[in-house]
C-alpha cells in the first residue's frame, strides 16, 4: 500500500493545485462541472487514503490513471481565460479551451468510475481465500458507503446468501469463492452500464503505444483523431507509451486527439514545410 499511498499524494496535490488555478479562471456551466468532479476525486483518493480495511489493497494502477487524467486538466486549467477578464479580452484560442471543458468531464467520469469499481469489488477482510473477517467488512462499508453511495459488493453479497443480516456484526463466515467471483462480475457489468456518459465512450483504459519509429529531418507523424467534432469524446483514459524512437532535426510525432481549429493550422504549418 506504500506505493498507493505515495500515487495518493500526488494526485491530491494535483487536485489543490488544479482548484487553485480554477479560483482565477473565469467561471462557467462546464468549468463547475469538472470542479465537482475533482472535489469527488478529492473525496475518493482521501477515502482509500485513510481507511484501514483498503490499506492491505493495491490501488496503484487506477491512481496513476487519475493522475494522468489531473495532469491534462491541469495543463487545460493553465490556459482557460482569467476571472478578471472582459469578453473583448478573451482570445479565440482561449474559447476554443472552454470548449475543451466538456469532454474533460467525461475523462474525469471515466477515472471516477474505475476507482469506484475497484474499491467496491475489493475484497475486504477476506482471509485464506475464503474466510472474511465480519468486522473489518462491516467497519469498512460504513467508511466507504456514504462517500461511493453503495455498499462494498462483499457486503451485498454475503447479504444476498443470508449469511449477514444487521449491523455491528463480529467474528469469521466462510465465503465459497466462486459463487462470490460470479456475482462480482454480474454487479460490475450493472454498475458500468450506470455510469455517467457510459453510452457515449468506449471501455478502453490506455492511450497509443509509440515506439520503435524513425522520423527523419522535419517529419510530421500523427496518430489518434484529428480535426474531431466538438461534442467528441476521447475513448481512452491513462498514458501513452513513447518508446525507443529515433527523431531527427526538426521532427515530431503526434499522438492522441487533436481536435478543431488548432488541428486545421497545425496541419497548414505541416505542409508550408
């Protein structure tokens, strides 16, 4: 949990970070909506963070997704028109990132939705493969509950066999694991059907890989989607690998979605080359 704990760490000091930036940003629908947004992330990180029963449980891969995600909101955040700003003021470019604003709402929904689901499939108190410790469990649920809004699926499980039934409940049940493998399965489908947007995205958790390429002097190579329509959402979460590629002079490669106005004149500087 010690490397959970450190990913923790960064990702709220992004959060604060980002928060701060967002107090001198002119304010709108959508910017509210990703500030709600980390202040759930905030929410959940401080949850896994302090709660005794996850410290045994490994969260790092989903972490180090969110902090990719905080990390591009954060450079977004940098470039939104000032508070103080009149409309006269505000740069083209600087619309163009509020606009940005919205589908920034779905890749925030997307690592919102993974920690979720992690945390609430966690096994917790589960001893030997098949023995669950009443009292983490219950003690657990009552920390996790009111901030995910659902019960631990174990606790729901073990409820559904008729194995507990109140709260305050001691001692050591068994657990038939393969029953409880099924019924994890059949709530995390529910629960991904539920999400936020869930119809509008695909399930897909890593950028492009990169690697092995050669780009000679002042070549241009782009991958993703370019030129994307306003309302598009990217179907990714997470970090793109750029790996063992040789670049000349000059040189760049592309990677990811890069949409409207600034993929038109990206692609006329290109081609005056």
């Amino acid at each position: 949990m010690s490397g959970t704990q450190g990913l923790i760490g960064q990702a709220l000091e992004k959060i604060i970070k980002i928060q701060q930036i967002g107090q001198d940003v002119k304010a709108n629908k959508d910017l509210e909506e990703v500030s709600m947004r980390l202040s759930t992330a905030e929410n959940y990180l401080n949850a896994i963070k302090h709660t005794g029963g996850l410290q045994t449980h490994d969260f790092s891969t989903e972490i180090e997704t969110v902090i990719a995600v905080l990390q591009e909101c954060g450079s977004l955040f940098e470039k939104l028109p000032g508070s103080s700003m009149k409309p006269s003021q505000i740069s083209l470019e600087q619309i163009r990132y509020e606009k940005q604003l919205k589908p920034m709402q779905g890749h925030l929904d997307k690592v919102l939705q993974q920690i979720s689901l992690r945390v609430l499939e966690t096994p917790v108190g589960l001893k030997e493969g098949h023995l669950v410790d009443l009292s983490i469990l219950n003690e657990t649920n009552a920390r996790i509950e009111p901030i995910f809004q659902k019960n631990l699926v174990l606790v729901d499980f073990l409820k559904k066999e008729g194995k507990i039934g109140g709260k305050g409940l001691n001692g050591t049940i068994a657990l038939d694991p393969a029953r409880f493998e099924a019924f994890k399965l059949n709530v995390s489908q529910q629960l991904a059907s539920q999400a936020p947007g869930s119809e509008n995205v695909t399930r897909e958790y890593t950028r492009a890989i990169i690697q092995d390429n050669i780009a000679g002097d002042n070549m241009k190579n782009f991958f993703g989607n370019i030129g994307f329509e306003a309302d598009y959402k990217a179907s990714y979460t997470g970090t793109s690998r750029f790996v063992g590629n040789k670049m000349g002079d000059n040189a760049a490669l592309f990677t990811g979605d890069i949409g409207g106005q600034a993929a038109v004149e990206m692609m006329k500087d290109m081609f005056k080359r």
